[in-house]
C-alpha cells in the first residue's frame, strides 16, 4: 500500500487528495484528506496573460496549509499540477517557485490534453456497473476537458471556456443581460461544435461522466441540499435539470442566488458562467444526462504515483 498525496492547482480552485492506493494506478483508492479552496487563481488572467498578485497571495497561503497537511500524514509520493491560468500566465515560472516552497512540491504544468485524460482515469477506475466507452467532461475555471475510451482515454480534446473565463469575458451585469447571455453561449456552442466535429469515438459512448465544480454545484441546486459527497456522487443529471437551473441562475442577482442551499458562497459569481459552458455541452454533444463524479483528476493524479 502507498500513501500518496495530489494538489490540483486549477483556476477557480486548489484541491488536496491524500490517500492510501493498494494494487497499483488501477487498485484501490481509500481517501483520508479531501479539500477544496476556491481562491481564484486565474482571477484577470483571460485579459492579461499575468496571474494577480493578489490572487497569488490567496493561492500560496491555502498551499501552504496543504503542505503542512501532506507532512503531517506522511505521503510517500506528491503529485501537483497546474492547468489553465498557469498555461495562460506569462509570469508562471514565478509562481511556480514560489509555489514549491509553499507546498514542498515542485508543481508541473499540464496539457488540456493531458489534463483530460488524468480526468479520465479518475473519474472511471471506479465505475463498476455503468457500461463504456465513456466520455468523461471536465468543466473548470478557465478550459474544459473533454476524454473518450473504455478502459484507458483513446482521445482527449481541451477548449478555452469554464466558469472563471466565460464569466469575466461576458456577463458583467447582474444579473446577466440577455444579449450577454447570448453572446456567451454563441461562444461556448461553437467550441462545443468543434469537440463534436474532431472527438474521435463520441458516437459510441455509453456513458457520459461530468466532473468539478460547476456540474457538482449544478447538482445540489438542482436537489435544493447543501453540498455533501454522498448526495452528489453518483448522481444522475439530466439535460432537463441542468437547463432549468441554468435559467434559475441567469435570471437571479448575486444577492438572490446566495440564498440557494446548493450554492456555496464563492460560486455565487461564477456559477451562470459554468452553467452555460455545461448546457452548451449537453446540447451540443446531444447528451441526455450526466453521471456525476467526485472522482476526477485528483484521483488520477494520487493513482499515477502510486
């Protein structure tokens, strides 16, 4: 058995694994230490290629308490990665330095490409009763990853859209205006439009995972619960209620959406963003629904230094 730790510094959100891998990448999984910190890493980053001091700041203070955290349960391996607002950072290499004395880890830079196929190992090791080929969907902060194959990624495909990007690109009111709301789902269809024309193997899926923030969120809301691990994994999202939500959202202020028991706080600003990026797949992609994950690239990155 290994004892093994993963960081995934994403633009919206830095998150920890530390778990205990037996068997290999393809055994089992026993998590101790699961977190989340939405510190915004890619705040600005769309319009100026540069990662904010500030948000700098917020980053390497919640790495540092993972740091301590990875010390403290005594990983025999640490994997961290970075992925859209460092790829788009012009001042990344600072980051990254100062990043591994805060964590103790030297953080690697990823591909879309190869971000979505360490989606795809995590979020598909543990199915067990749902049939491939799968493809699984990544919405995050600044990209979306898209990987298809049974028991390994055949294909995987990244585009520049997720909840941070399309919100700081687009709707600027609150709430978002209709021509807003438009021209941000013009932009994301014809992305999607591409992921259909160029993934090799959509037509065969089977089952369709969805993975992060926005979907989990999506999820709760769509429930009316706070957000809890046992009510989101697993759960199946249909299109239908991923478009009402969408609606439901679009249409509320900031102030009106912080009321809803399935959002947190600092989604609240982003969360109309990463809906239209999630019903622009749905519809584009022609997906009925989406099985839920809370296994995703964390999980992959603890399996691939186990």
């Amino acid at each position: 058995m290994s004892r093994v730790g993963a960081v995934d510094i994403g633009t919206n959100s830095i998150r920890l694994l530390v778990a205990d891998v037996e068997g290999g990448p393809d055994g089992t999984l026993a998590t101790l230490d699961r977190r989340m910190r939405i510190t915004r890493l890619g705040q600005g980053v769309d319009a100026t290629h540069r990662l904010a001091p500030e948000a700098v700041e917020r980053t390497l203070a919640v790495l540092g308490d993972y740091g301590e955290a990875l010390r403290a349960a005594g990983v025999r391996a640490t994997r961290a990665t970075a992925t859209s607002a460092a790829r788009d950072a012009t001042n990344r290499d600072e980051f990254f330095a100062e990043a591994t004395e805060a964590l103790g880890t030297t953080p690697e830079l990823l591909s879309g490409e190869e971000e979505g196929r360490l989606s795809f190992h995590g979020a598909t090791a543990g199915l067990r009763d749902e049939p491939p080929p799968y493809l699984v969907v990544d919405i995050g902060g600044g990209s979306t990853e898209f990987a298809v194959g049974t028991t390994s990624p055949d294909a995987s495909i990244s585009v520049d859209v997720g909840c941070v990007r399309i919100t700081e690109a687009y709707l600027r009111s609150d709430p978002p205006t209709a021509e807003e709301l438009s021209q941000a789902v013009s932009v994301v269809r014809d992305e999607v439009s591409e992921v259909a024309r160029t993934l090799p193997g959509l037509d065969g899926v089977k089952t369709a995972v969805g993975l992060a923030g926005t979907i989990t969120t999506v999820a709760a809301v769509e429930q009316g619960v706070p957000y809890s691990r046992e009510a989101i994994h697993g759960f199946r999202l249909s299109r239908q209620a991923a478009e009402d939500v969408f609606r439901t959202v679009a249409l509320e202020s900031s102030a009106q959406r912080r009321h809803n028991p399935g959002l947190e706080p600092a989604r609240v600003d982003t969360i109309v963003g990463g809906a239209v990026v999630l019903v622009a797949v749905l519809r584009g992609l022609e997906l009925d629904e989406l099985l839920v994950s809370e296994d995703d690239i964390l999980d992959g990155l603890a399996r691939s230094v186990a």
